[in-house]
C-alpha cells in the first residue's frame, strides 16, 4: 500500500519546487480505527514516520525554507471514549470518532517560534480545541485578527500559541 506514503512524498516535491507558504497534507490512511485497531495503530506508525521525513526533507533539502517553517500536525479527529462491537483479529476493539471525547485531539508544532520539548496539556489537563489549528495558521501567515474579525470561529478558539 503507497497511500500515505505517496501522498509524503508528493508533498515533498511540491515543497521543493514551489515552495508555498501554506501546505496541507492530509495522511487518510489514519482513519481505519472504525474496523481494525490494528491496522490503525500500524497507518500511525507510518504516519509518524511520513511526518518525521517531511520535516528532514525540509530541513536538509529545501535551504529556503529550512529554518523558516512551521509544521502543524493535528488528527481531523480524536476517537469516542468507548469501542465500538468490531474486534479484530488481535482481539482489539475498534473505535469511531461520533461522541464529545473526539472532539479532543493532539497538536504537535516544530518550528522557529516554537520552544523545542515543550508540553502543554495532559489527558487530565485538556488545553484547546480542535478549531485552534486553523487560528494558528491565521496567526503565522499574519492574518488573525481578519481570521477572528470575521467571525466564523467556535466560541474560544485561539492560537496555538496562545497557549505556549
């Protein structure tokens, strides 16, 4: 299966080449949690993997913009508190993305802004909203008072970096 991987991969070349100022990359494969935890665990592993070569490609092949560059990553969900019926065939329980607990993902940010080894939030200390990504890419580009002027964002929602 290329999937994700070719997905990096062009990411990559389209970084190299035209060296935008936004690049989203979205990795699907990630999203199999429904029906097989053990493939989900595997798609982010890989994922892991595909984001951590982006970040070197950018750092030791694209001079322009090593150095220069954020990287955001954020899951489009997190998973419901509670498995679904499916079992797989590692007897593990599969989990969908329908209750309050998928509202709550992670966010892992490396750049020249940000304080490397940093951690705010814990599973007992929930810090932010989903919704805070896109604010955060509005404060980078140097957009986020026309982002929050408009006011089409969730109740709360606010930079990333308002939270360092």
């Amino acid at each position: 299966e290329g999937g994700d991987s070719v997905t990096m991969g062009y990411a990559c070349e389209v970084l190299k080449w035209f060296k935008p100022a936004v690049l989203f990359v979205n990795l699907s494969g990630v999203d199999g949690c429904h029906s097989n935890f053990t493939s989900y665990l595997q798609a982010m592993h890989r994922a892991d993997h595909a984001v951590g070569h982006l970040w070197d490609f950018i750092q030791n092949e694209i001079p322009d913009m090593a150095g220069d560059t954020t990287l955001i990553v954020t899951p489009e969900c997190g998973r419901n508190d509670n498995p679904n019926n499916i079992i797989d065939e590692n007897n593990w329980r599969s989990y969908d993305h329908s209750d309050e607990n998928s509202l709550r993902v992670f966010s892992m940010m490396a750049g020249p802004d940000v304080p490397s080894n940093l951690i705010i939030g814990s599973e007992n200390n929930q810090i932010g909203q989903v919704t805070d990504t896109m604010m955060t890419v509005a404060d980078i580009l140097g957009v986020l008072p026309e982002v929050q002027a408009a006011g089409y964002t969730a109740s709360g929602t606010q930079s990333l970096f308002n939270h360092i």
